[in-house]
C-alpha cells in the first residue's frame, strides 16, 4: 500500500536493536577497563541511560539511512489517528493509477494510428511503383519493385491529371453556387462551355498518356480505387452515367426525355461493339504470346509479334473517350443551358463522391479501432 512512504518498525524491533548495541557498548568499556587496569581510579560508566540509548540510536540509523525521518513515529501515529488522511490517499491512488491507464491507453491508439497511416503509405507507394516505375528492357517483371528508369509520358499525365481534378473541383463549386442564386443564361452558358472543355482536355490528356503507356491508362492505376470499380476501357462508360445522371436533370420535355433515351440507347451499341472487338484483341495477343512451344526459354518472336497487336489497343482508348466526347456534345444539344449546368454539377459531385468513398474504405481499420 502506498499510503506512507515511511515504515514503522514494532517495539520489539527497538528493543533488540537497544540491546545488541548495549552489549557493544559493554564490550568496549571492558577493553576499556582492562586497558586501564592499572589505574583502578579511571571512572568508567558502563550502564548507558535510557533517554540516551534511544537518542543515539535515531541519530545512528538517521545517519545510515535505515530508519527514515526522525517524525516517521509522529506521522504514523498521526495517520493511524486520522483514517480520513488514509481515505484520501488511497483516493489519490486510485486517481493517479486511472490516469496511468489513460495515458496508456492513448498511447497505445497512437501506436496503432501511426500503423495504420505506416500501411497506407506503403499501399500509396506500392501504387506510385505500378503506376510510374519501369524496368529498362519494358518488361516490368516485379511491379512492386523499384525499377531503372520512370516513364516521362506518364509522370506528366499524372502531374496533369492532378490539376485537372483541383480545377473540377474548382469549377463544381462554382456551379453550384451559381444555381444556387439568380445568374443570367450568359453567365451560366459560359460555365457550362468552361466546365465541357474541361472534360475535353482530359481526353486530349488521356489520348498522348495512352501513347506512352495503354496498358498505364487500361488500368486505371491514376483513379481512386471505387472509380476503377466501374472503370470501362479507360474511363466511364457514357450509357451508364446517362442512366445514373438522368433522374438529377430539371423538369424535361418528352422530347428531351426521348432522345436522351435514344442516345443512351446509340450509346450501348457502340459500347457492344467496342467490347467486342476488344475481346477479340485480347484472344489474338492471347494466341500470339502463346504462339511455339511453351517451356523452351525463348519467346522473343512471341513478344515482338504481340508488340504489334498492341497498337490497336491505343485506339481503342481513343475511340472509347470519342464515344464520351461525343455523348456529352450531344446532351448539350439536348439539354437546356440551365439542365446543362445542372447535369455537370450532377456529373462532378458523382465522381467526387466515388473518391470519397475510396478514401473512406482506405481508412476504415482506424474508425473500426
């Protein structure tokens, strides 16, 4: 118990302690006298009085350190006649001890926080590997290694890309607060065309990204983790984003709502049409990496001739961001300048929300904890 920090020691300890020391003190006085034998008139007092013993003895363990404070016998006492005091203390302690557990407690969130922000990292650095680092002979045997030398092409794509998300998101609070308030068609007609050339830049990026690196701009290793979920040959696919957007438009006419339907209808024939042909690239690299026989160590022929076929898959890209650009001129025709304006509002805030969403399922351990 940590009520005192001195110790009380019973009386029988005292009375032992008086006694070996008294037997001390007679064996010198004998010496004493035996030395002074000749001189039987040398006075020598051998019973030490009682006040005296115990006044040399406090002072003699005070001296060493083995008794404590020459007020242990008071404050004990004191205590003993006072258990409120010992009430108190124990109540220190106990606050004292739950404190103790606090700042444990904390610290040991902290440790795990600093370990989940440690995984993160290493989940950002593993990405920036897939997305940016290359072996010199482009083949990437390790994506997750360090390789030689780092794709230009791609490192300004992402650098771009960067700004063009800051810059939507730029453009997606001035939409609103302008639909918000009372604007003139003028105003808003030239946030819409602003926010349109937006997106426009963002093919034109995507188009010399996929130059240096298809395979870089297939995966969609430069979007969050929820975009890439509904990532389709680069990007969105228009009919679906039609469906998804549609019920967000201002009141429409049945005209606007039938040929909306009838582009997103245009829209998933090319969008068929499209994805077969890319299944039928993907059979032939299939054959053509495949191509002679398996297990000799010698596929350069192979590759090179799968080098080729690759070339066609840039076009796809590009003829996949053409059916967007396309989709998106022609709801401009359809729409209103103000159903316009609405729909890329409608348009930015859904993306936004998907990168949200990533962000919040990366983080999850943490709130869980």
């Amino acid at each position: 118990m940590n009520s005192t920090s001195t110790h009380f020691a019973p009386p029988r300890r005292v009375g032992i302690y008086e006694t070996l020391q008294q037997f001390g003190m007679w064996e010198e006085t004998f010496k004493n006298n035996i030395g002074n034998v000749g001189d039987m008139n040398t006075p020598s007092q051998i019973i030490i009085p009682n006040h005296q013993k115990l006044d040399n003895n406090l002072s003699e363990e005070t001296f060493h350190g083995t008794g404590g404070t020459p007020h242990m016998y008071d404050e004990e006492a004191s205590t003993s006649r006072h258990p409120d005091k010992i009430k108190r203390r124990l109540a220190q302690n106990r606050e004292a001890a739950r404190k103790s557990r606090l700042r444990k407690k904390a610290y040991v969130q902290q440790l795990e926080t600093s370990r989940l922000k440690l995984i993160h990292l290493e989940q950002e650095l593993g990405r920036a590997r897939q997305q940016g680092f290359y072996i010199g002979n482009g083949i990437d045997t390790n994506p997750l290694s360090f390789t030689e030398t780092m794709n230009p092409g791609i490192a300004a794509f992402e650098m771009e890309y960067g700004h063009w998300i800051q810059e939507q998101n730029k453009q997606i609070c001035e939409l609103r607060t302008v639909l918000l308030g009372q604007v003139g068609d003028v105003e808003l007609r030239l946030l819409v065309e602003t926010a349109m050339k937006h997106y426009f830049d963002l093919f034109r990026m995507k188009s010399a990204a996929a130059k240096a690196d298809v395979f870089f701009v297939m995966s969609g290793m430069w979007r969050t983790s929820a975009e890439r979920f509904f990532l389709w040959i680069g990007g969105f696919k228009p009919s679906d984003l039609l469906k998804v957007l549609l019920p967000h438009f201002d009141v429409m006419t049945d005209q606007q709502i039938l040929d909306v339907c009838n582009l997103r209808q245009s829209c998933q024939q090319a969008e068929d049409a499209l994805s077969q042909g890319m299944e039928k690239l993907q059979h032939m690299l299939a054959d053509c990496v495949a191509g002679g026989r398996l297990g000799e160590g010698s596929y350069i022929p192979q590759v090179n001739s799968a080098m080729e076929r690759l070339e066609a898959l840039v076009s796809f890209v590009n003829q996949a961001d053409h059916l967007r650009h396309e989709t998106l001129q022609q709801m401009h025709r359809i729409l209103t300048t103000r159903q316009a304006a609405r729909g890329l509002l409608a348009l930015g805030e859904y993306f936004q929300r998907l990168r949200a969403l990533s962000s919040s399922w990366a983080t999850r351990h943490r709130e869980l904890t």
